[in-house]
C-alpha cells in the first residue's frame, strides 16, 4: 500500500484558479482611467461671483439676527418653527 499520491503532483485546485482569475479582474479594473470632470474659466467666474454675493447676503443676514436677539426684539414665529420640526416628529 503506498501512503503518498504521486499522480497528485500535477493536480491544479480549480479554486485557487478561480481566484486567480478574479484577481486578475480587479487588477485589470484599477487600471482604467477614471471619469473626469472639467470646469471652465467661465463657470469657475460665475461661480466666484455667485459666492461672494451670497456670503455678502449671508453675512449681513446674520449681522440683523444678531443685532435683533441682543436688543430683545426677536420674535420667533411657532408657525414657522413648527412647520419645520414636524417632519422630524412623523
């Protein structure tokens, strides 16, 4: 009685092929270039300027509520609040 294989050498696990393969998908994946996005000279201008008179109003937003809460004459309006918080509550 023989206790090793010999003809099992040569044997290939078709697992580990299977892996193999897969790998070397990844692999091949990482290689693809990837979506890019470009934006123009113009667009990133309007963009600029879109902000900064945003942040102007912003600004100057936040500069009345602040003003209004230190002297006391805020007034919150609970319709308002409560319109916006019972989407929270369902």
């Amino acid at each position: 009685m023989k206790i090793n294989e010999n003809q099992r050498i040569g044997a290939v696990n078709p697992y580990k092929k299977a892996g193999d393969a897969n790998l070397a998908q990844a692999a091949g994946k990482k290689n693809k270039p990837k979506d890019q996005v470009e934006i123009s000279a113009e667009a990133k201008e309007l963009l600029g300027a879109l902000g900064t008179a945003r942040t102007e109003e912003k600004t100057q937003r936040i500069e009345e509520l602040k003003s209004s809460v230190a002297t006391g004459t805020y007034q919150v309006d609970a319709g308002k609040l409560a319109e916006k918080i019972l989407p929270y509550l369902k």
